[in-house]
C-alpha cells in the first residue's frame, strides 16, 4: 500500500505522515481510546515516524532491499505473517521494558506489515506469477514494468484503493472479538486467518483480468479497508495487555 511518494524522495523531511498506510494506522490508533493508559504506549506521532520514508517501504529507497512483501495466504508462500510475530514480540518487550522509542518502531514496522497481508495486491507469490510466463517470448523487464506486470499491476491497484480512500473517513469499530483472538491463538495464526478470508473474495484477480469497477471498489471499502484498521487496533491492544498483564 502506498505510504508517501513525495516523503521517500524528500527522505521524510516533507509530508512524512501522508500516504494510505499511514492513514490506516491513525483510525487504528483512534479506535484504541479506552483500551490503554496514556504514557504506557508510544503517540500517535512517534509510530507515524516508522512508516513513509521511516518505515518498510523507506527501506526499499535508502539501500539494498531485496525482500519482498507479499504473502499467498492461499499456499502459504512469504515471510509476513513471520516478521509480524517478531516485530509483535518485540513491542511486548519494549513495551514491558519502558523503552518507548523501540516500542514505536515495533508497531510502526507491524502496523505496515499487518496492512501488506491484508491487501489483495499483496496476496501473490513472484515465483508462481514468473512462472505464467515460462516459455513466453517475454522479457524480464516487462514481466514486472509491462502492461499488466507485477509492479505496474500492483502500484495502479494500490493507487486506486488509495484514491478511494483519500477524502473520505475510514468509519469502523473497535473489533473485541479479533482482540481476543489474538490473545487465545497468536498474532501469526490471526493473520493467517484473516488474510485467506480476504484473499477469497479474489479481488485483485477481478482487478487484473477486468480493471477497475464500483462493484469492485464498494467490496474492498466492505472488506479491506475496514478490517485493516480494526487489525492493527487489535494488535497493539493485545501487545499492550501481554506487556502490562492486563485485560
């Protein structure tokens, strides 16, 4: 998901804090009123510093990145679902140690990645979709850049969730039932959960064999866009209760 193109190429000093993700992560933060103690959990501000330039996405600007971010909840192929449990793990232990800094990182970084796994453009794995062009007299290049490759496929989905979103509030509440999932199953085991249920709605598939529609916008507003805030929420809320031994 788009985190900020202007906050990259500034390398954060502008417009740091506007993008899609960054977005999703101020309604999650909302939506924890009355579920932590003001100064036992990083601001609003300190996470926002940990997406756009300063978070994953940042990573892939300042140097050699070569990880991707997606995840086929389908076969299960990627590394997501992992890398949330780490960063989970670790804002329980910054959170418990009182080392607000490295609590902000760690839910600035799970937040992102929370997000990718539930995003339908995220939900691929590059070695099945290189694969469909084995034996094609196709380039490498255009396999990514192309009409219809992996990365202009991607980015022109994104941007049109992004759009959709732009001027418009993300209207949703706080989900106890996903907060007590992730306190009886796992964080890992949740994502897993949520983002097959997602990806069965085969939305970006729709997306690239017949593009953009209203049927295809009103499902992801219906489904991703609401479930990605109310995700997060609920993962920092759970984080916080394991830091704190509280409910």
């Amino acid at each position: 998901m788009n985190s900020g193109f202007v906050s990259h190429l500034s390398r954060g000093k502008f417009l740091n804090s506007i993008g899609t993700h960054q977005k999703f992560d101020r309604t999650a933060f909302d939506l924890l009123k009355g579920k932590i103690e003001k100064g036992k959990f990083p601001v609003r501000s300190m996470i926002l510093k940990f997406e756009g330039s300063g978070g994953p996405d940042g990573l892939k600007f300042k140097g050699n990145y070569s990880t991707d971010h997606l995840w086929d909840p389908v076969n299960k192929i990627g590394h997501l679902p992992d890398w949330i449990e780490v960063h989970y793990k670790n804002l329980v232990a910054a959170l418990g140690a009182g080392d607000e800094a490295k609590a902000a990182f760690e839910a600035g970084f799970m937040a992102h990645y929370l997000t990718d796994s539930l995003t339908p453009a995220h939900h691929l794995s590059h070695k099945f979709i290189l694969e469909e062009y084995e034996g094609k007299k196709y380039r490498k290049r255009w396999k990514v850049y192309g009409h219809k490759g992996l990365l202009s496929s991607h980015v022109a989905f994104e941007a049109g969730i992004s759009s959709a979103i732009m001027f418009t509030s993300i209207k949703v509440k706080f989900d106890e039932d996903l907060l007590k999932s992730i306190r009886t199953k796992g964080i890992k085991e949740v994502v897993l959960s949520e983002s097959l249920a997602i990806s069965k709605h085969k939305m970006y598939e729709t997306y690239l064999e017949k593009g953009w529609s209203s049927k295809l916008a009103k499902t992801i507003k219906a489904t991703t866009v609401k479930r990605i805030p109310q995700l997060i929420s609920a993962a920092w809320a759970s984080a916080y209760q394991e830091a704190y031994k509280t409910d």
